[in-house]
C-alpha cells in the first residue's frame, strides 16, 4: 500500500514534513502504545437509545473476548464509523442511521473514542481533550485571535496536516480487524475513515463535515461526499491547501456533492413542520426558541443573554424556550443560579429519557401551546444528542452556533462561532435562506431575536426550506447511504 503521508493526490509531501509526521506517531507510541498485534474481537448489541428510533447496533471492541460475539450481516449492513469530539460527528451519524434504516439495512454504530483499551481511543481522547481546552479557551479574544481561529482556519487547511493525520490514523486501523471487509463504511469523521482504509476495508465514504475545505478531512482512498457546492470547489482543487502553489487537484471520482446529512424523520416531515410554524405565528402563540450547547460547552454566556432579553417575552406569552444542555447538567445550574427568574418559569426535564420523548411528541399536536421555559440535560450521549432533534421538529427558531446545525431544515438564529472554520455553515445558510447572518456579539444577537419576533422572518424562512427541499438539498444522509451501497454492488 503507498504511504499516504508521502504522497497526497498526487501532491508530495517533502521530507521536512513527512519526517515531521513520523515523528508524530512514534509519540503517539511512547505514550499510548501500539497495539497493531492485537487480535480485537467484536461484540455487536442493540443500542438501548437510538436503537428502537433509528435501528442502530452497537459494535464494541475488545480483546477480553476469545471471540467475535454476534454477527454483522454481509449483505444489509452499513457500518457507521464516527468519534465523540464533540455533538456534531454523533449527530451526522444519526443522520446516516437514520436513513440507512430506511432504505433497508441495518446501521452500526463504530465509536472510535470508545474502546478504552485501544490505542485507538487513546490518541483520539488525547487530541479531543485539546479541542475542547481551544475551544473553552476560545473564549479570551487574545487566544482566539492568535491561536485558535488560525489553527482551525488555516492550520487544519495544510497538506502537511493531513500527512501527519495519515500516519497517527495507522495506529487506529486494529480497531477494523474482525469486521468483514466487504461491508460498507460511512465515516462522519476522517479518522474513522483514514482508519479504514489502512485495515484494508473496501467501500469507504468519508461524509465531511465542514463547509470550509480542510486537507484535515482528506482520506485517500475513500469516497468524499460534500454537503455544499462551494466547498465541492474548494476540495477539487484542493483550493489553497499549499500555500500559494497550485495543488495537483483530487480525482473527479473520488468527491461528490450530496446536499446536507439530514435524518429521514426530519427530512419527510418539512412541509408539516414548516406550515406548523406558520400557523403558530397566525394564531399569535409563543414562538417555541431551542437553545442548544454543544459538546465542547462554550456557549452558556451567549445563551444567558439571549434568556435574559427573551424573559419579558415569555412571561407575555409571546415567546417560549426549549434549553437542552445536553450532558453539561452544570450548564443548566449555572444559568439558573445567574438568572433567577428562570426558575419560576421553568419547568425541567432532566435525565428522564420517556418524559422528553412525551414532550416532544405533545408539542407536535397542533392543539398544544407551548409556555414558558424547559430544560433538558441527559447524562447519555445518545440521548443529549437526540433531544435536540426531538424537539427540532417543533421548535420555530433553532439558536446555535454555525457548526452542523446550520445544515438543518428549520429556522437558525446563529450566534458566535467556535473556530473560525464555522462561519462558513452560516454563510451558506444565509445563502440559501434557512438561517441568519452569524451574529458574532450580543447587540446584533438581541437583534435578530427582535427580528423573528416582530417582522416576517420566521415565514420567509420556512418558505424557503420547502423550496430547498424540492431542490434536494436537504437529501445528503440519502444519497451518502445509496453511494456507499453502490460501491460494493458495483
């Protein structure tokens, strides 16, 4: 097999740099190990969360176990490879599920940052306890200035990057050694995907997440699958991925545009749920607002201030609030500590799996209107994560930050970024009407609140969303799953 960390599409990586990128593993390797030797076996077990919604089995690997427990059927399995850095590779996950269940086959869930004995799940940890630092200490506008928004901007940007990646992602190709080869991978992460590749698995696509191209999402070998076309551009020349020379660009058939991963229950529901937005805004109810903090935890300021202004709102019955802290409970203390007239209006749904589920599906009857504030915090990730999709549906506004949210059929507000790279979901949005400007302060946050509240916005938007949906814009998860079934039918 050629050395990915030598030559990049084509592009040749100097010896400064490649000698940089061995030096990079056999760090790796003093500090965690290398467990290449090691014979993994396989446990496959129903995901008690999302299995029951999206069909989803779990596959656990381990060498405490002499053998492989359950099997992974050849012929209608898709394996979902996915890391826990942060909510976004989840949810995009989910996404795949999602659809994968609905065409036919069943979807397995391959966790990379969860097999604790590996090496695998050491690197990654390591490096996903180092995104979340930047991201908290993003926060000081020094640090973000200086460090973290050129390093997730132009940093993750080089070649030179990416052929560091290529080699770490070799000490996590052990965690694929019992899975059948001929099935097929979807990867929500590069790793996963760098990591397949390297076991040797046949049918690979890398579903990348970002709408700004980066050489740290590359895995030659594999699939890419773009969720916009102006990244689609950027990743066939690999736009500026070598400082000012022109790069050799990427084989036309190894990228394809999808549209944005969407779940099928999202996805099939969009007219329903945008002409239910619609309806509440004739019928003068609260405009339903979701808050939702994502893994790394850094938006409870922003998220204070929004609350602070919405109060006068909610008490008047005009606006109501959906806050899911996912599995940061702190967050949610924290904001009623510094907000105290939160708590009398509030009502929370915490770490009860079957109450959230009640409340979202009672906020879809069109007879219900929603008051006041709830809370949701889960200590599950699988649940933290798919509270927010629950209560998606029907929410008016959904306020985030510009990560893989800004791909989601329903209305954005979108607050500050967490890393430069970012701003490019919510231009996108903006481009195509389904969300706001990024607001990147306060002011402009209160703003865009006053907007939705107060003018049309909120039924410009739905609007749009039902005419991006006839474009299919929204129907990436689908073709993702149909690319990564054709490859092996081929």
């Amino acid at each position: 097999m050629t050395d990915k960390s030598k030559v990049i599409f084509g592009n040749v990586i100097d010896a400064k740099d490649y000698n940089k990128a061995l030096k990079s593993k056999k760090k790796f390797i003093r500090k965690y190990g290398d467990d290449s030797s090691v014979d993994y076996k396989i446990r496959i077990s129903d995901n008690e969360v999302i299995g029951p919604i999206l069909g989803v089995k779990n596959i656990d690997v381990t060498a405490k176990i002499k053998e492989n427990e359950g099997n992974i059927d050849p012929d209608k399995s898709i394996i979902v490879g996915n890391i826990r850095m942060g909510f976004g590779h989840y949810r995009i996950s989910m996404a795949m599920a999602s659809y994968a269940k609905h065409l036919g086959y069943v979807p397995y869930w391959l966790d990379l940052n969860s097999f604790k004995e590996t090496t695998c799940t050491k690197v990654i940890s390591a490096q996903n306890d180092l995104y979340s630092l930047g991201s908290r200490l993003s926060k000081n506008p020094i640090f973000n200035k200086l460090v973290w928004e050129p390093t997730n901007y132009e940093g993750f940007r080089a070649l030179t990057y990416n052929s560091s990646d290529q080699k770490n992602a070799e000490l996590m190709a052990p965690v694929y050694k019992n899975i059948d080869k001929d099935i097929p991978v979807i990867a929500t992460h590069v790793w996963p995907a760098q990591a397949a590749i390297h076991a040797g698995m046949k049918y690979v696509v890398n579903a990348i997440p970002d709408n700004w191209p980066m050489a740290l999402h590359l895995s030659e070998g594999s699939l890419h699958t773009i969720q916009c076309r102006n990244a689609y551009m950027g990743y066939r020349i690999l736009n500026g991925m070598n400082k000012k020379k022109v790069c050799s660009p990427m084989p036309q058939n190894s990228l394809v545009y999808t549209g944005h991963y969407i779940d099928y229950e999202l996805v099939s529901n969009i007219e329903k749920d945008c002409e239910a937005r619609v309806a509440r805004r004739e019928m003068r109810k609260p405009m339903r607002f979701l808050l939702t903090i994502g893994g790394a935890g850094a938006q409870k300021e922003i998220f204070a201030e929004i609350i602070k202004h919405l109060i006068p709102y909610i008490r008047d019955n005009k606006a109501a609030l959906y806050v899911n802290v996912g599995d940061y409970r702190n967050v949610w203390d924290e904001l009623i500590k510094e907000i105290p007239e939160m708590k009398e209006l509030s009502k929370e749904h915490m770490d009860n799996w079957e109450d959230t589920c009640r409340f979202a599906e009672d906020a879809l009857d069109e007879s219900t209107t929603v008051t006041g504030i709830h809370g949701f915090y889960h200590a599950d990730i699988f649940k933290a994560v798919y509270t927010t999709n629950l209560l998606m549906r029907s929410c008016d506004v959904l306020v985030t930050k510009p990560s893989e949210l800004a791909f989601y059929p329903v209305p954005k507000l979108f607050i500050k970024r967490v890393g430069k790279h970012e701003m490019w979901g919510a231009i996108h949005s903006a481009e195509i009407g389904d969300g706001t400007l990024e607001c990147r302060d306060i002011p402009h946050t209160i703003q865009m609140l006053e907007q939705f509240l107060k003018t049309d916005l909120l039924n410009e938007m739905c609007s749009n969303i039902i005419e991006n949906k006839k474009a299919g814009i929204y129907d990436g998860a689908k073709k993702v799953v149909e690319l990564a079934v054709a490859m092996k039918n081929k």
